[in-house]
C-alpha cells in the first residue's frame, strides 16, 4: 500500500538536498524571527543572481559539523525519512497555497463588497 502519493511539481517549486540539520535550523531559525524559510531561500537566490554571485565573495562556508552519531541508517529510516521531507514540503506548500488563496479571496470580498464588507448587514 502507498503511504503517499507522487504529486507534480508546480511552477516555481523548490527541492534540494539539504544536510538535514543545516535545514533543521534554517526552519527554525526562521520560524523564530517569523519568515518562512522558502521566502527566505528565494530572496537569497534574487540576491545572489542580482549580484552575479559576489554577495558571497570571500565568504567562506564551512562544512557542515560531523555528527558524533555516525551510526549508518537502515534503508527503511532512509526511506521514512524522505517521506517525512515530502511531508513537510507538501504542509509548506500548502500553507502557501492556502495563504495566497485567503488574500485573494479578501481582495474579491472587498471588491464585490460580500462578506466582512458587506454594508448593508448592521453589526
């Protein structure tokens, strides 16, 4: 039985191959000062192509730590945990999707003057 289901990518859609814990505190790190970590990626890549790649000129990236838990994953923790990635790309999007389409929804109520805006309902 299929656990999940192969979505396809939409426009603009994002994967890597992150370090998992690099990505564990990105996310939460940007959780933290309230951004989203997609939004955030991308205003680095707007960033970097508007500078050619010279932001990170003579900025030297270490490698990331070597955890002291070397203990090799079993195929099924492998595949447990791209599933878990999926998952979490799958929530984000969603909350992305979700969000925009609540904005749009807001613009049309105000334009259409339905709902919140409606006037003629007294409160």
């Amino acid at each position: 039985m299929c656990l999940y289901r192969t979505q396809m990518a939409r426009a603009g859609a994002f994967s890597a191959n992150f370090d998992p814990n690099t990505l564990d505190t990105f996310r939460q790190r940007c959780q933290e000062k309230g951004e989203k970590y997609t939004k955030v990626l991308e205003r680095l890549a707007v960033l970097w192509l508007e500078t050619d790649g010279e932001v990170f000129a003579g900025v030297s990236v270490p490698a990331p730590a070597i955890n002291a838990d070397t203990t090799p994953r079993s195929n099924a923790d492998n595949d447990l945990l791209k599933r878990l990635e999926r998952l979490e790309e799958a929530d984000e999007y969603n909350e992305e999707t979700f969000s925009s389409l609540f904005q749009r929804l807001e613009v049309l109520e105000q334009k259409a003057k339905v709902g919140k805006y409606d006037k003629s309902k007294s409160n």
